[in-house]
C-alpha cells in the first residue's frame, strides 16, 4: 500500500433515527493519511505498525480508538463511509468500500 492508494471519508450524523450527510468530508493518499493526519494517522500507525509502504498482508484493524477529535467537531454520533480506490497506470479504479460507526466521548 502506497500513495497509489487514495481513501475518501463522508461523514454523515446521526439524527432522527438516521443517518444523514454532514458538510465533513477527508479525502487523503494513504501514506500521507499515515505520515500527516492528526486524526486518523495515529490510530492506523499504531494498528499497522511500521511506515508506508505496507506490503501485501492481512491488517486487523479491529476496535480503534481516535486519540484526538477536534473540540469543534459538529457532531457526536455518526457513521463514516470509507471508499477506497487504487490509480496504476494512469487508471483509477474502486477497489473497497465500507463505514464506520462513531460516537465521540469527553
């Protein structure tokens, strides 16, 4: 896994029962997502290990905390959709998808 490597985040908030889109949205390369982000960054760092590029393997990424969610952030409960896409020779294509479930706690 390397910069080929592009993840987009969407975060929507929960309200009435739903879950419905928010103006928040991350879109980062995967190693600079690793090397740079505050929020993010540290989680994965520490559930991958070492630095990009990462080799072919299998990750548990399983019950992650996020050390650090700005004071600011709009909301306390959501879901964050993940889509993951790789560009090698000039072509760009899907290759995952999923979401996260968040509550933030003080």
């Amino acid at each position: 896994m390397t910069n080929k490597l592009k993840i987009d985040f969407y975060f929507y908030q929960f309200l009435s029962n739903r879950y419905q889109p928010s103006f928040v949205e991350m879109h980062f390369k995967f190693c600079d997502m690793i090397q740079s982000d505050t929020i993010f960054g540290p989680a994965l760092l520490t559930a991958m290990g070492s630095t990009c590029p990462y080799p072919p393997g299998i990750y548990d990424l399983k019950n992650m905390s996020i050390p650090y969610v700005p004071k600011n952030f709009p909301f306390t409960k959501g879901r964050i959709y993940c889509n993951a896409t790789l560009t090698e020779g000039g072509v760009t294509r899907a290759i995952g998808h999923g979401h996260i479930d968040v509550e933030v706690k003080t």
